[in-house]
C-alpha cells in the first residue's frame, strides 16, 4: 500500500467519523427541542388550570351571594305582600268612610 491509499482511507474514516456525530447531535438536539417544547406547554396547560379553578372559585362566591341577595328580596316581598293584603282590606268607595286610606 502506498501513502496516499493511507491518506484516502484516513479521509474517509474521518467522514464517516463527522458523519456519525452529525446523525447524534441532531438526534440529541431533536429530543432536547421537544423535551423544551412540552416542558412549555405544560406550563401552558398549567396557567390554564390555574385560572380555571380561581374563575371557579370566584363564580361559587358569586352565587352564593346572589342566593343571599334572593332570599332577601323574598322576604321583603313576602312584608310587602302582607302591607297589600291588610291595605285591600281597608279599601273603601266611601268617602266618609272611617276606614279609608288615604294617598
């Protein structure tokens, strides 16, 4: 063998060498992209979930106080209802009548 058969054999075995760590580090590079990006959209999905539950939260408060609220228009018409019915019966087309209301 002459050195330049030495020489051509090297330059290929180097090839092939670049080659290999080619194929590897973009391997290595593809995993570490998606490993980056599902590390992202778990923060995403977890921002989310976050503002779901306080969304959540503050809506339960806010029924809960339109439930209050409720109850308490209830009431006061239930009084009102009761001023009605003893209004109607003093009610009277007379107008000497001593049990006329007067506006």
């Amino acid at each position: 063998m002459t050195p330049t058969i030495y020489t051509v054999i090297a330059a290929l075995v180097s090839a092939i060498a670049v080659v290999l760590a080619a194929l590897i580090s973009a391997s290595y590079t593809k995993h570490k992209v998606r490993n980056s990006f599902m590390s992202e959209m778990q923060k995403v999905y977890q921002n989310l979930i976050t503002d779901l539950q306080v969304t959540n939260n503050r809506l339960l408060t806010e029924r809960e106080t339109d439930r209050e609220q409720l109850d308490t228009m209830k009431n006061k018409v239930q009084i009102v209802m009761v001023d009605i019915a003893i209004l109607k019966g003093k009610q009277c087309i007379n107008i000497n009548c001593p049990s006329r209301v007067y506006p």
